[in-house]
C-alpha cells in the first residue's frame, strides 16, 4: 500500500481560529505530503482559550458528505477526531463497515484541555465498539484511562501498561503519548495489538502553543502510513515534524491562549515561498536579462556594417579566423554537453550540435580563410576569455551551468541573423553568413536549445538556477566583446 499522494479524509469537528480539528488536519495533511479532505461532524465554535457552543449538524448530512467522497474519490486515509454523540458515532461506525478504507486513524477527542469529559457515557460505550474498526487510536492519557474505565496512570510505565492493555482488548494499535505527564523528556510508545512496543523519545518543549497537537499528530500518521511508510516509520517521522510545529507555533502569535502549532514551518523554511516558474516564464526573463546586451550589440559598427554590406573583407575574415578558433573549442564543450546529459534526446541534440560546429559552420569558414592558415591562428584575448569561460563550466561537470553558458551562442546569434538577413539580397557578400544563422534548421535547433535549457532551469533548486542564470549571462556578455572585438582589432593594426 502506497499512494504517490495520499488522499486523506478528515471526519472530525471545525475550529474557527484554525488550530484543531478539520482546519488541523487539513494543514497536517498537506504538510506531511497528502490532499486532504473533510467530513464535518460539528461546528465549534471555539478560539485559542476555549469552546462556547458547539452545533451538531443533523446524522443524514454527516452520511451525505461521507459518501459524497467515497462515492468519486478512492480514499487512502481515514483520520477520526470529533464524534460528538452517539448518533454520530453510529453513522460513522456505519460508513466504516460498508467501505473499509486501508487506513484508519482514530483520535479519541474526550477530554478538553481543561479537563472536562466532553462525551456523555452512551457516547463513550458507542465510542469503544469504534476501536476495532481502526488500525491505530492515538488518545492522550485522560483518554486512555476513560476508554479502560480505570484509573488514570502517572508515570510512563503505567501508560504504556494501560496502552497494552486496550491494544489486547481491541485488537488495536495504540499510541501511547505522554504529552499529560511531568518531567523533561517526552516518551511515546506504539503499541502493536500483540503487546511489542515500539519507544519514541524527544525533548519536551515548554510552550503555550500546543492546542490542536492531537488532531494534527494523528492525521500526519495516517498521511505517512498511506504514503507507504510502516506504522512505525509513519510515527516516528510525524511525531518529529509536529516537535518542529510545536517549536515554531509562538512564531504565529494567534491568540491569547494556547495557541496553534506551525504546520508549515519546515516547509517554509526549507522551500520557501517562491513560486515555481515555468520553462516558458523562464526563457522570457533570461532574455530580458540579455536586453542590455543585445542593445549593445546592435549599436556596433561592426554589426551595422555586417548587416548593409559595408564591413570590409580583412575585418569579416579576422572576425572568421577566430571564429574557427572558438567553435573548434565550441564543439568540445558541446560533445561534453552530450556526455553530461541525462536523455538520450538531450544527448543526440548536443552533439549533433558539436558536428555541426565542426563540420557545417567551418566549411563556410573554409569559403573565405586559408585552410593551412587557418590552424596557425591564435586565439585574441577575447576569444580566450570567452573559451576560458565555457571550459570552466565544461571542466565543472555541472549539466545544468555548462548548457546554460552555451545558450547564447545559439540564442543571440540567431537573433542577429534573423533580423540582418531581410536586409540583404543574392549580391550581399556575406549572404550566406547571413544564410546560416537565420535558416530554419538552426532557428529549430535554438528553438530546441532554449527548451532544454529553461526546462533544466524550471526543474532546478532557486540557487542552482540563480548560477544558470549568471552563466547564460556571462556568455552573453562575452559574445558581445566577440562582435566588438574586430574591429579594435583593425583600429590597433
């Protein structure tokens, strides 16, 4: 039994100040990695320092909601707080019977934090012939002791006894808490129906925040057990992320009484509040990141002339020459793209692109340099930053930082080409420079680049896709001082 994403129902009574109860377990349940759901059995009304009325709504609108869930949705968990009188107790002891849900959770609610017994005797007996229809029953230890009908224990040895004991007589586990009692260590214990005992020990914490604890203790169990742990694996785990609640509740401030724990401090810790974006969100503000850049680009004179024809031959082919020197550097860091790549789609795109920078884009360099030349060109600062930068994140074996560092040199020279190439005609010089990079093959392959990259980015924790950033962006700046490059180069002959 494992669900991927357990779906929990909570068949219990409303908190209006959202500490207990259904609101409890909602909360329990999403932090602990389900979707839950409710059956409401009572409105309460109630806040942090107590219940002032409570409305039972009529048994047929109980059994309505209960099997408008099971009816449409198949139903992992079952957690039971609040049951408020006999009649209530039989329709869900009813709707039990008829579906038998793979897990089930009951908390016993009946006793108030100060002490009350909230059920009437009827309620208590009706609420004892529910115990072998659950597979674990979490109750404190007042409760222990009403549904024993005995004394109530005061030490941890005693509870456990106790805990055994209703284990035997129901054919039940039992959880044990020992929240009630004294001393600075907190013991639970999970009781199998056989008697073996499973111990939990923790740091009490001293705290006024603890209203709800039960609820919210009980479903992250049930939540846990349907995600596929053990019951006792399904304890423990929950039994430590309600001690993070507990430690972080004050932090809330809700309520002058005994206030809520924080169900979400963990995750809101650990995760965050960002929301995730999307590839195509990502692709828009990465590209907004290069606007700077490609307004740059576009003011050099080495582009303008590029564009209308006028950029003279010794210029381009400088430009070519070291052109061929970054792209046969170029093809290594993508054929390491390809060995770092975890799909054989993404593999096959990378080094179909480290071939065609060797094959394709050298054989138009061919067209106008000296192939013997060629090879004795050496690199100019520029080229070598450049070169230095993308082997850096080659050389890191970092999948997600190296495609990312190569993007632009597919994205912005696509860009360029793109928008040059309706500015020239069959007679323009450099037409099928022009030609490359704004054919539909390489507009397809930059299309695939920046899917891939972005999906990457979309998948990746905010600091790794912070760094995918900044190295998209490093490389963008590069290919600008690239562009930039020849002519300071002719200004300096």
């Amino acid at each position: 039994m494992s669900a991927a994403v357990p779906r929990v129902l909570s068949i219990a009574g409303t908190d209006p100040t959202g500490g207990a109860g259904v609101h409890a377990d909602l909360k329990s349940i999403a932090a602990n990695g389900g979707y839950g759901m409710a059956a409401v059995t009572a409105l309460v009304a109630q806040n942090t320092r107590g219940v002032r009325s409570v409305h039972r709504p009529p048994t047929s609108f109980l059994a309505e909601q209960l099997h408008a869930v099971s009816d449409d949705v198949s139903i992992d968990a079952v957690k039971i707080g609040m049951l408020a009188d006999v009649e209530v107790i039989a329709t869900v002891r009813e709707w039990l019977l008829a579906g038998r849900p793979p897990v089930v959770v009951l908390d016993p609610v009946m006793v108030s934090t100060s002490g009350h017994r909230l059920l009437d005797p009827g309620a208590e007996d009706a609420l004892r012939l529910l115990l072998p229809l659950a597979d674990l029953v979490t109750p404190n230890v007042p409760e222990l002791a009403i549904l024993l009908a005995c004394e109530q224990a005061s030490d941890g040895d005693a509870v456990v006894a106790q805990a055994q004991e209703l284990a035997r007589r129901h054919g039940v586990r039992v959880l044990a808490k020992g929240g009630h009692l004294e001393g600075p260590d907190l013991r639970d214990a999970l009781v199998e129906p056989d008697g073996r005992v499973s111990d939990f020990h923790s740091p009490r914490i001293v705290t006024r925040n603890t209203h709800g604890t039960g609820c919210s203790l009980s479903a992250a169990i049930a939540t846990r057990r349907a995600a596929g742990s053990t019951w006792s694996g399904a304890t423990g785990t929950a039994l430590r992320w309600l001690s993070e609640s507990i430690r972080h509740g004050s932090a809330l401030d809700v309520g002058g009484g005994h206030g809520p724990v924080s169900h979400f401090a963990g995750l809101w810790a650990r995760g965050g509040l960002d929301i995730a974006q999307t590839p195509g969100e990502i692709a828009d503000e990465w590209w907004q990141h290069t606007a700077g850049v490609r307004e740059a680009i576009d003011g050099l004179e080495f582009i303008r002339a590029l564009g209308d024809g006028t950029l003279d031959r010794e210029t381009f082919a400088w430009y070519l020459a070291q052109d061929a020197v970054y792209l046969r550097e170029y093809s290594r860091v993508l054929a390491q793209a390809s060995r770092l790549a975890p799909t054989a789609q993404e593999q096959t795109f990378w080094i179909t692109g480290a071939h065609a920078a060797v094959a394709t884009e050298l054989t138009l360099h061919e067209r106008w340099l000296d192939p013997c030349a060629g090879s004795l060109v050496r690199a100019s600062p520029t080229t070598t930053a450049y070169l230095d930068h993308l082997g850096a994140a080659a050389d890191s074996g970092d999948y997600e930082r190296l495609i990312a560092a190569v993007l632009p040199c597919y994205w912005l020279y696509h860009d360029v080409g793109s928008r040059l190439h309706p500015l020239s005609d069959d007679a323009h010089p450099y037409r099928d420079w022009l030609d490359t990079y704004a054919a539909p093959e390489f507009a397809a392959a930059t299309r695939t680049a920046i899917e891939i990259v972005t999906a990457a980015a979309a998948r990746a924790a905010p600091r790794r896709r912070a760094a995918m950033a900044e190295a998209f962006r490093s490389s963008a700046r590069h290919e600008l001082s690239f562009w930039r490059a020849p002519l300071d180069a002719a200004a300096a002959r």
